[in-house]
C-alpha cells in the first residue's frame, strides 16, 4: 500500500513534517484521484479545487517558516456534507439546502482547522441524514468501491466510500442509527461511534441550521482506513463546546489493553429478534477463535441486557421521539396508526421488532419520553457490571454485508434477504441500537470478505468513555493480522 492515496495519515504527516512530502503535492495527488475515481463512486460532492490548493501552499510556507503547527498541518481530508465549513455548501443532501453557506464553521470544522487540517471537500448522504442508502436528487448515488451494484451505506456513505476508493486519508462521519458503523462495515474501513457528547455536534445538520443543542443519540465521529488514524483524528475533532471548556477539559481514559492477551473478550453473535447471515456469524466464531489461539480470554458474553428484547423498545421510542421534531402533523398521525396496528401488521409482510415504538415515541407527551429515558439510564449504570467482566464486547453491524440499491418507496416495504429469507429494511438497525441507546464506545472493524468479495466489519464495544480502549484493540488485531483494510479491485 504504498501508493501516496491509501498511505496513512499518519505515515502522510510524517512526511510532511520532515518535509519529503509538501501539502500541495499531497493535495494535487488527491485531486488527480478524485478526477479519476469519483465519476463512478459519486462521493465526493462539493469540491474547490483553487481554494484547497491556495491552502495547501499557505500551509507548506508556514511551515517552511519555522513556525508553530498542529498534529494535522498541512493534511487534506473530507468531511460528511452534515458538517458546516464557513464559505462552503452544506446541503445534508436536502434540496432545500443547495444554496446554504453558512458562515460559521462547525466546532468540529474549527477543531480540524485549529490543528492545521485542510477541509478538501464533502462528501455525500441521504436527505438529512436518515436513510441507510446515501443518495439524493442533488448528487444523485454513491456506489460501493468493492461492486457498484450495492449501497456504500448510509448516512456516511459517501465518507466511507471516498476512504475505500483512496481519495482521502481520513473523515469526520456522524452516527444516529449506526451511520458511522454501517457505511464503515459495508466499505471495509475503520469507523469510530464515540461516548456520548465526546464530540460537539454544533454545526451540524439535522438539526436546523442554526441549532445549538447536543441531540439525543447522536454522536460525531472518526472514519479511517486503519485504527491508528482513528485514535489521531478522534483526539482532534473529542472536547467541550468553546463555552464549555472554561470549566472542563477533556481527558479520556487510556486504553485497557497493550496486548491481545490481556483482552477479556465476549462474544454476543446471535438473537433470535434479528437473525445474520451465516457467513458473517462463522466469521466472527473464527475471529473470537483465533483470539483465544493468541491467548485472549474469550467467552461468550452473559448479562441480562445482551438481549434485544430489552434494548429495541427503548432505541426505537427515543429515536422516534428525536426524529419526530423534523415531521408534519400527517405523518406523525401515520406513525401512530403504525404502532396501534404493530401486531397485525406481521400478516402483510416482516417487521423489525419493537418498530410500533418509533411510532409511539413520534407521538408521546414529554412525561413519557421521561420515564424512556430514565429506563434508559438505568440500563447504562447496569451496563457497567458487564464490563467488570470484559474490556470489550463483540457484536455484528447489521445482519448482511452492504445490500444492493433499493430505492424504493414507502421505505418500510423495502426488504433484505437473510438466510434466504426476507426481512425488514429496519433490521439493519437492530445491532447498532445497543450502543446507541446506551452511549457506549463502538468501533467498526473490518475482519473479513465474503465468498462476493464484499467487507464486512465485526462491532467492538466498550464501557463508556472507554473510547480509547476499543479503538486500541482495534489497533491490536489490525497488528496481528486479524484485521484490516484491503483495496477494492480496480483501485
């Protein structure tokens, strides 16, 4: 992997800084590569090419001047078009957007600025962020580097895609229902959902521009294509709001783990609610194998909320209640006359568990989105037991590799195939919905290609704020060779 678009970011930055390797170079490479690739994967949307290249050679001056510079100076990278960057379009791939510039940076933009990152362009999503398919009437599809005929994922698709293809060396995804995870699974990248409120979410769309407040389940995260590079940018873009850090500073707690045989690890591969397919699950036991021939304490892991019975009802309630800001008054009604017909509606074809509850949280009166929450902080202080008995927990991203295109409407009649047989689109947020509601840590990890060539990753999850520690075993397995990033063909 030694062609200069899929070095790493931190062997790029290496280079800069001993200077056999100037920022316009790195940034005419990645535009000639761009020009190349993104006609057929379609992920990279807003691009300035002379701003970005003014940029690159004010970095190399001040650089060659001596001067003080940041951990990312002079390194080009994208960022998801959810991410305002002052002078720059911020669609969030919404048609009512195409002429929004705004002119404030994200705090997430201004962390990537401060520590001398070059933004090189956006990349793309589903209209606001909500599909697991990122396409729109803007830029119309992004398509998967390892077979064109399947969905890169949403709502990072594009930023996974843009990683896979080699025309970035890092992103800045943001994760809601797996959104950051499941695009990092289905293009075999590395993806990083963080603890809950690690990374601002202001300047970041949805919400409405303009929005200051942190929004319930939703977190700002890292993409790369290798764990160090994730921990590298994780550290840049993690802290307090500017307001904030008068009063507190980040510190995150180091990894658990210098070698894999320190690692406790449990294994959670299998609920009966949301079956996968059997590909993955074999590839997962043989991962959890080869960990325990390494010495790792591996074992299948055993507390009561390791049962998605427990955590979907809550997921879905919270996540409705989120999402229904951003809804008319008709189709909060048709939400409700879904979870009123939950049970009857299994007779016209398969429903994802506890989805009645999206509709009930769409509807409820504040007192009641209370006692949800309060249920689901219980469970996250309950959690903790578990992780007194590992360091992290092993689970599956969604029940298949990256699906083919579907952009059929109403999207709940859109199915997937597992095992032969169909099931609901919705099931692909079954895996993720754990770490979500609980706000737990959770790396995507690709382990393995199935018998099509396509990625899949393997999810690692950690006791909150114990993001270092899942990031660092993700580390540990890429260095023993159980893990990693492969170039599609033809890239």
């Amino acid at each position: 992997m030694d062609v200069l678009h899929y070095q790493p970011a931190h062997e790029l930055l290496a280079q800069l800084e001993a200077g056999t390797l100037s920022s316009e170079k790195l940034v005419t490479e990645l535009l000639a590569r761009i020009r190349e690739h993104n006609p057929v994967v379609n992920a990279i949307v807003t691009l300035d090419e002379a701003r970005v290249l003014e940029q690159a050679r004010k970095a190399d001056q001040k650089r060659a001047s001596g001067a003080a510079v940041g951990p990312l100076h002079g390194l080009p990278l994208t960022i998801k078009d959810t991410w305002e960057v002052a002078g720059m379009t911020c669609t969030a791939g919404a048609s009512a957007l195409r002429d929004h510039k705004p002119e404030r940076h994200a705090d997430v933009v201004q962390r990537l600025e401060d520590a001398g990152a070059i933004i090189l362009g956006k990349t793309n999503v589903p209209v606001y962020a909500t599909d697991l398919q990122s396409y729109n009437k803007l830029f119309g599809v992004t398509n998967n580097p390892y077979n064109p005929a399947h969905t890169p994922g949403g709502s990072s698709g594009g930023a996974a895609a843009a990683l896979a293809a080699g025309m970035t060396p890092l992103e800045v995804g943001s994760d809601l229902a797996g959104s950051i995870r499941i695009p990092a699974h289905f293009c075999g990248v590395f993806g990083h959902k963080p603890s809950r409120s690690l990374v601002s979410f202001r300047g970041h769309i949805p919400g409405p521009p303009g929005t200051q407040s942190q929004p319930d389940l939703a977190e700002g995260g890292p993409l790369a294509r290798n764990a160090k590079d994730l921990e590298l940018l994780l550290k840049v873009i993690a802290g307090p709001k500017p307001v904030d850090s008068r009063c507190w500073q980040l510190e995150m707690a180091p990894s658990r783990l210098k070698t894999l045989k320190q690692a406790r690890v449990g294994l959670w591969l299998e609920d009966s609610l949301c079956p996968v397919e059997q590909e993955l699950t074999d590839g997962y036991r043989a991962l959890g194998k080869q960990l325990a021939d390494k010495g790792a304490l591996v074992s299948e892991a055993k507390h009561p909320l390791l049962n998605l019975e427990h955590t979907l009802p809550a997921y879905f309630n919270l996540l409705g209640s989120l999402l229904s800001t951003s809804l008319k008054p008709a189709q909060r009604r048709q939400l409700k006359w879904i979870a009123r017909l939950e049970k009857w509606l299994t007779f016209f074809g398969p429903m994802t568990p506890f989805i009645g509850e999206y509709g009930r949280g769409a509807n409820q009166p504040a007192y009641q989105w209370m006692a949800m929450s309060e249920a689901r902080e219980k469970m996250r202080a309950e959690i903790e037991t578990l992780f007194q008995e590992v360091d992290v927990l092993l689970t599956p991203i969604t029940p298949t590799a990256a699906i083919r295109h579907d952009h059929s409407n109403p999207v709940f009649k859109r199915r997937i195939t597992v095992a032969g047989q169909p099931r609901a689109y919705m099931d692909q947020f079954c895996w993720i919905a754990f770490a979500t509601l609980l706000g737990l840590p959770a790396t995507s990890v690709p382990i393995g290609r199935t018998s099509e060539g396509l990625p899949f990753n393997v999810q690692v999850i950690g006791a909150p704020g114990m993001d270092l520690t899942t990031i660092g075993f993700a580390r540990l397995l890429e260095e023993a060779g159980l893990a990693g990033f492969e170039i599609p063909n033809g890239f």
